[in-house]
C-alpha cells in the first residue's frame, strides 16, 4: 500500500471553488481520503475529530486565516507534527517568513496546475 492510499488530507479554503480545485487535483493524484472545511474553526474541530497527516489552507480567510490556524495546530500537542501547506494570492516575504517561523511545511503561490500541487505535497510528504 502506497502513501497515497493511506495520506489523510484536510482541505480548508473559504471559497468553494478553490476547494472544489484542489480536491479535484487530489482525486487525480489518487488521493481518496480528502476532508475539506471552508474556514480555520471548522477544519480544526473536523481535525480533533478525525486526524490527517496534512493541511492544505488559504491564507486568506475571513476570521482566522491560515497562518492562524496553522499557529493553533502547531500550539497543540496532538496536531503540532501535523503537516501543512499555505496556498496563497500573495505569496510576500512577510507572510512566507512568518509561515517559516510558525512551522509551515511548504507554500504554494495561486495561480498553480494541478503538477505544481503534486510537486509541492511531495515536498513535504515523499513521492506519491
């Protein structure tokens, strides 16, 4: 049994379209255990719940954005080891840096295709 039939990802965007892409995307790799949340709360209540091995976020969300979440998950013993990719608009120094310091996994700068997403998840969890 390969990673991709045992990786559990949570995808949180606010935009339904966004999230609807990026699942796509992971259908395609063969990735089938995806969950998906359209803001910070919600993904990580649905994560206390049922545990994944990586985070795809937004930045960009209303309330708590994805640094925000990613500071929660990295400030709880149970999700600190949790992997976590940042997808944002605006990928700047600032925001690249504070992910860094927060514990970011990888990033990944909006527009991507389907390849660029695969190519950064590798990055962080091996070959799929």
């Amino acid at each position: 049994m390969g990673i991709r039939d045992q990786l559990r990802i949570m995808v949180v965007d606010d935009m339904a379209t966004s999230r609807g892409l990026i699942t796509q995307a992971l259908d395609a790799m063969g990735i089938r255990q995806v969950g998906y949340a359209s803001d910070g709360p919600s993904a990580l209540a649905a994560i206390e719940r049922s545990p994944v091995h990586l985070v795809i976020s937004d930045y960009n969300m209303p309330g708590m954005d994805g640094l925000h979440l990613l500071h929660a998950l990295r400030s709880a013993p149970k999700t600190k080891g949790v992997g976590f990719i940042l997808i944002t608009g605006r990928a700047d120094k600032e925001i690249v840096d504070t992910g860094r310091r927060l514990g970011m996994n990888n990033f990944i700068k909006k527009p991507f295709t389907p390849q660029d997403l695969r190519t950064c998840i590798e990055a962080v969890v091996g070959r799929l």
